[in-house]
C-alpha cells in the first residue's frame, strides 16, 4: 500500500450553475475524491459564466451545499470585468483569474489582446492568473507576463512548440508555468478512431490530441511541466454522439491511475524521456499546485493507493454523472483504496464516505 | 522649396527574380527614386525566393545591372535555413533576415515556432531580423525578442492591439522596433469599395485594411512608429481584377506626397493624435531606418520637395510597372522636383537620370 498526499486538480469543470445533467458540485467532487482529488479548483465557463459577484455567489452557493472535496472557484475574465482595482475583496474570494483565449465560445472569449493587457494590468499581481492560450495566443499571453513582471500559469498545454517555448521562457527568468492533461500525455491523434468508436464527437476536446512528437516533447521536457491538471470536461455521451458534439473528456477519475501506471511502465514506448515517478506526481499534483495557486496544507489527509491492484478502466464505476471515459478498457496498475480527508475516510474501496458540503471552499474566510 | 534627405523604404518587394511582369529592379528602383526613396531593402519573397548565397546571388546579379538607387536585398527564413552560424558571412550581405509568420504563402512561411527559436538563436544578434507577424503572432516574436535578448523589428503593424503591445514593449524595454504603411495610416476597411472600383481584388492587402479605431491608434501613438515603410506590393490590375487576386498594393511614388499633405492638413478628421511634422517624415524614414538596419549615409544626396504643389495622384504618370494605385486621384500637396543621389541628379521633373546600375549594394563590400 503507497501512501500520497490528497492530489490538487486546479482545472476541472463541475457545470454548476447550468448544466447539472452532465455534473453539478455533488457528482464531480465525488468523482475527484474517488479519483485521490481532494481539493479542485472550479472553472468559470458554467451558465451563466461567473465572472463577478453575483455570478461568483450563485456557484460557490452550490457548492456549499454540495461539494465533498475542497475547492475554489475561478472568476473569468470578459470584456466588461477589466476594473478588478474596483472590485474591493472579490479577486481574494476566486481560485484566480481564468482567461479564455482560444477555442472557447461564449461571453468569456477575448479576442482581443487590448483587453488581455487590461486584465494583466487590473488583475492583483500576487493571485492567480490562468490562461487558455494554445500555440501563438501562448506566447503572447507569456509575453504580458514578461511585461507586467507578473506570474502566469497556462493551462493544458499540449504541443512541442509550446513547452520548448515555455523552457525557453523560464530559463530567461519569466514567471511562467504550466499544466499538462493526462489526454495529451497518453493520447495522440492517431487514437482518435478507438476512442471515437464510430461516434468522431467522443474524440473531440480542446486542445486537441496532438501529434506523437509533440506527445513526445512533454515526455521528453517533464521537468518544464509544473502540473498535472485533468481539465475534466464532462459531457454525456448522448451529447458527444450527437449534432455538434461539444469538446471534452472527463479525467478526475482516470488521472492517477494512468499515471501510477506510467511510473510502473516507464516511458511510452516511443518517447525518450525520463521515467515518471512517485515524487513526479507529488511534485506536480500536490507541493507545485499548492505553492503556484497559494492554497492551503489539508491536515489529515491522504490518498492509500494499492500499487499492485491491475484492472481496467471502465465508466460504468465511475462517479462522473456524464457516464463514460476515453480510457475505457484500458489497463492499469494502481488503485485508490482509501482517502482521507481532514482526519474523515472520504473513500473506502470506492464507496464515497462524506456528504455533500463537507467540503471547503478554501478561499473562504 | 523644401530639402529633405533621400527617404529609406525598409520594405519594398521588386518582384525579381521570376515577376518581372510585375516589377523588376529597374522599374522598381526607378520608382523609389521618383518618390525620393533613394534606398530600399528588397523582400525575398521572389521566385524562386531568397534564402541562401545561391539565390541571393541571383537577386544581386539582376540589382547589380539594374538598380538606379541604392539597395540591399533581405534573406527569408524556411524550415531548412536555421543553421546561419555555418553560413560564414552570408548573413553580412543581407540587408537582414525576414521570417513570414503570416497571411504569407510559399516556401517562407514558418508556422512552427520551434523554427523561429532556431532563427532566432542563429541569426547574429547585430544584424537585421524583421517579422510579418499580426495580431499574437506578433506578440509571440517579440516574446522572442525578450528571451533572446535581440532587436527585432516588425514588418507593418496595422492594428490597435499591435500598436499598444509594441509600446508596453518597449516601456518595459524590449528591443523592439516597428513599422507602418501609408494604406494603415491613411485608408480604412470603410474605404475598400472606393478603392475596389468593383474590383474586389484591388481592395486586397496583407495586413488588410483595418477599422477606424485601428487607424486612430496609429495616429494617436505616433512616437511608438519607429518607421514609414510602403510594403511596395506591385501586382498588374489585370491579377488584381482576376481570380485569386494577390494581396498587396504599390506605394513607392505615393508615400511622402501623402505625408506631406497630413503635415500641412494635421492629423486625419476622426483621429485624436497630434499633427506629423516634418521631423516626423525624416525620423521615420531617414534616422531610424538607418539606425536599425545599420545603413550607410548617402553623401550628396537630397530630395527637393515644391511644397506648394497642389495637384491629383494618378497611376498613369508613375513610373511602377503595376500600372495603377489605391490612392488614384487623391488630391495631395508636395511634389518631388529634383533628387540627388550620391552627388548625381536622379530625378528633375518627372524624369529619371541615372542610368540602371547606378544604384549600390549597401551591403556589398
């Protein structure tokens, strides 16, 4: 038995308020404790979008309620939020400041770079600030970091040009770091077809699955990752099989597993990078999360994991209300037996033990 | 009569080798002497292009017997060209290097970025490096720049966002530089049918014609304007009013007369900026062109100016063999009477009178 700290997820959608048939606070912090998750962080593209007090009020009201993990919530940057000097204490209350750059559709889409550099300017330099920025929108939004001497943290990288640049950028000094998602460390686009399985909308998510030299590159650069993040984007499959698929995979509980598994297997077959490892994981989903986003130590709690449990992924034991994984079949080694969380057994043998609302929002007072 | 020295163009395409149809280093240079350029750096976006001492050769072999005013002729950046540290003083003969980030297509276009950090590391840091990169592209190069710790200059900025990031820039002291084109100072998208002639082709453009707003930005940030630079585009009206019209526009014998008709109007009726003064044309065609391209002074060599002429620009009396302009039948004010160029009369009345060959390599030895 292999004993972790509780893992951080700073990048899950729980689509509450708005969307609870694919997952609401209850289902998806269930999910995350199942998965080892015990503290995730929120993000703001729900409906309506939270991006100000009363949208912020709205989600983190549900989430009283209903989460069983500790979490945070993101507010999103619009093009009519730019005033955060204004704003008195609300950025303190936020998980941090989520822009969305880049294949998102929605209120919170900011084309325009004029805007980005008010958020960098307005948004409180000592609390988070994360970017959905893919390829050039990176680079740039790396660029405002440089420029306003701020810290910036991009989400779910996914490409070799990305994280040589992201290298290359920390190596100069600039405050920039990263996530990256098991789908774009496990996946590439040849998989598409398998996980498609005849229905293209279950291979859809953003950022796309890349190429295997790209795959390769994260592998062959795990020490410019800062993070693991699932960016559990639930969907039913009804959805992902229908017209207009939306993008997305859930990950919460497939994320340790796969990588419990790659610590156990070494290296993908065609990538030359190092192997994963125990510390790996604990760096990257606990101690680095915790230090980039300012959150708190959780006294008493503890992930046990059976390291010699091998099985299969299937969603039909998963807690996820969306009912199916793009990992589904696949073999793994390494399962979570028990979590605690703040000295109560959250999760015994995949039984969820705690009730909706004991978790806590741990940017409240 | 007024006396300025011989304008620097920092942009110009001639279109030889492999377009002379459209323009060659005669015709070219001839219009760039009848607009007071009395130096221009030539694009490598020829046919076939120029990206090493085989092809360079061959543009210089053509300016060598052609060429009526001084030049030197740009090196593009492909995916197989990186490795300019091996290139012994190749580099030294170009005018710089110039990477197509975008809205360009051929050969030169570089859409990985992993290539430009290439370029980027191997081109000496003294030399030119100059980027048709818009809106985050442009960002991501001057991301570049700051890692590298280079001057970079970027090819005509057009728009708002662009011109705000450049001066954040260098605020923050980035050594970045930039250029602007008459048609983004003083066309607007609202102007394209008035150009179009219901042609769509002829209101076409890299970078396009921007919005108001765009053009008011230009105006109102003057001092972040290193350069004027015409991006000299010529294509036959008969390509324009085609299918598959080519992007571009001439603008070698329009641009000072326009530049001098706002120093005597003051600034475009809708922008806020302050009037362009004559110290204005010579910084950004003269000073700062030649400082940040490391060109020579031209000795003996001055454009006159009757800054009392009133009179209508038409293609029919220009010497660029496109055979017509955006700016057909603009009432301007300012005539070039005479140019001399290196203690030569180039130009008296219309009429060019140095010979073809006249014109210098700035960059030869």
């Amino acid at each position: 038995m292999i004993k972790l700290p509780g893992l951080i997820d700073p990048h899950v959608h729980l689509r509450e308020p708005g969307q609870t048939h694919k997952e609401d606070w209850d289902s998806g912090t269930a999910a995350a404790l199942a998965g080892g998750v015990t503290m995730l962080l929120a993000m703001p593209n729900t409906k309506p979008p939270i991006f100000d007090a009363g949208t912020l009020d709205l989600a983190l009201t549900a989430a009283r309620s209903k989460a069983r993990c500790d979490y945070a919530q993101y507010l999103g940057a619009g093009p009519d939020n730019t005033e955060w000097g204004n704003q008195a204490d609300l950025p303190q209350k936020a998980a941090g400041l989520k822009m969305y750059l880049d294949s998102t559709f929605g209120q919170l889409r900011l084309d325009d770079m004029t805007l980005w550099q008010q958020h960098f300017m307005q948004w409180p330099k000592e609390l988070p600030l994360v970017a959905h920025s893919e390829s050039r929108s990176m680079a740039a939004v790396i660029l405002m970091a440089a420029i306003y001497d701020r810290p910036v943290h991009i989400a779910h990288i996914s490409l070799k040009e990305e994280i040589l640049l992201i290298k290359a950028a920390k190596e100069r000094g600039i405050k920039v770091t990263c996530e990256v998602c098991p789908q774009h460390l496990f996946l590439t686009r040849d998989d598409i077809p398998a996980i498609s399985q005849g229905h293209p909308g279950r291979g859809e998510v953003r950022p796309r699955l890349a190429t295997r030299e790209d795959v390769e590159a994260l592998w062959g650069n795990l020490d410019v990752i800062d993070c693991f993040a699932t960016d559990h984007a639930p969907h039913t499959l009804a959805e992902k099989d229908g017209e207009n698929p939306p993008p997305g995979f859930p990950g919460l509980e497939t994320l340790l597993p796969l990588l419990l598994t790659a610590v156990e297997d070494g290296p993908l077959a065609f990538a030359q990078g190092r192997r994963l490892t125990m510390d790996d994981i604990i760096q990257k989903s606990v101690t680095n999360p915790r230090r980039i986003f300012s959150l708190p130590e959780q006294p008493e709690t503890w992930v046990e994991v059976d390291e010699n449990a091998n099985y299969e992924l299937h969603a039909d034991e998963m807690k996820s209300r969306c009912g199916w994984t793009p990992f589904e079949g696949w073999k793994v080694r390494g399962r979570v037996r028990r979590v605690m969380l703040r000295g109560k057994i959250a999760v015994e043998d995949g039984k969820i033990l705690v009730q909706p609302g004991y978790g806590q929002n741990v940017r409240g007072k």
